[in-house]
C-alpha cells in the first residue's frame, strides 16, 4: 500500500531593504575661493537600516545627473556619513585631519540650486532625497557651511564634514543680559589721589 505523501508548498517572499540617504551640509561657497578652485563639497547620512555602496548611487545638480566615485572604501554604513566633494584632493587640503569616507563627482555649486541624491544610475530613477538652498540662508564665502539641524531647518555654522550638525542650541543667539538698572543707583566719588572717578553701585 502506498502512502500518499504530502506535498508541501514553501513561497519565498523577497524581503526589500528600504535604503535612504539623505543630504545633510552643503559647502557651496567656500571662504577664498570660487566654483573652480573644487572646494565645494556636500555631506550625506545613510539613515537606511543597512550599509548601502554609495558608487550605485548618482547626485544630481545644476540639471544633471553626476556619477559618484569612491576615494576609498565604497560603503556608508547604516547611520553613517559621507562627503561628496568636487575634488577629493582639495577637501583633504582643507581638511587634514579627515579620515571620515569621501567620494567624488564632477559638479561645481552656484548660490542657488536643487540638490538631489538617487539610487540608481537610470535617468528616470526617482529622487531619493532632495534640497533646494539660497544664499540668503548664510554660508556664503564666510567660512561657514549649510547645515540641517535637528528640527530639520537649513543654518550656516561651522564645518562638520562627517560628524553631526551644530544643534538647534548651538545656534541659538546668546541670552539678551537681564536689565538691572532698576536694582541700583550709580553714584560718583573722587579719590584725593587725582584719580579717575570710582563707579559704585549702592543697592536702592
């Protein structure tokens, strides 16, 4: 007698990876130097939940798609950043004690653009994560850099190629200091010396 056998049916459903990247900085306009001198730069985060190789990768800027070279390893870690700059060389010029990962594509930054990352090297490939700046944001040939704060705004501050942004604190104005003038009275005495007027506050 035969056994009839069960037949087992396993479906494999793929498991699809939501891979982001994001832009973080943008040094469009450094202190000295113009578009040609290639030290404009961008930072970007891979806010994905797995390493992502950046090369597959294409940045587009001024209408065109730019294709994206590794100066070294080839991976964003999850979590991770990266510089995009115009000439890795030049940035390390700037930068001498970078050692974060640095890659390069052919661009060259005006006061005013749209900013995009997308994944994929196809055309028709939808952005992934895209910004538009203005020089009226600041970070205008001072030295300073655009940065994404943690309330998701654009400030100018100082360069953090591969590390986190200034806070939304760090870029608050300082405290205006508290108005006294009510708690005291300033009177003026002279010193038999001949010297110069001491100013004493006397509480009222």
């Amino acid at each position: 007698m035969r056994t009839a056998g069960l037949l087992s049916l396993v479906i494999f459903f793929p498991v699809f990876v939501h891979a982001e990247v994001i832009i973080t900085e943008i040094m469009y306009d450094p202190k000295g130097d113009d578009a040609s001198s290639g030290g404009e730069w961008i930072e970007v985060q891979n806010t994905g939940p797995v390493a992502i190789d950046f090369t597959k990768w294409i940045f587009f800027e001024n209408g065109t798609n730019h294709s994206i070279t590794a100066d070294g390893s080839v991976e964003i870690p999850s979590g991770g950043y990266a510089v995009i700059s115009s000439s890795p060389n030049v940035f390390k010029s700037y930068f001498t004690s970078f050692s974060g990962l640095l890659f390069k594509a052919s661009f060259s930054l005006s006061d005013s653009e749209k900013l995009s990352i997308k994944n994929g090297k196809d055309d028709t490939v939808t952005d992934a994560n895209s910004v538009t700046y203005v020089s009226d944001l600041g970070a205008k040939n001072d030295g300073n850099s655009l940065q994404k704060n943690s309330s998701g705004t654009w400030n100018p501050a100082t360069p953090t190629p591969s590390a986190a942004n200034a806070s939304v604190s760090d870029l608050s104005p300082d405290p205006t200091p508290p108005d006294t003038s009510s708690d005291t009275t300033t009177t003026t005495t002279s010193a038999s010396s001949g010297a110069p007027p001491e100013y004493i506050p006397i509480p009222t």
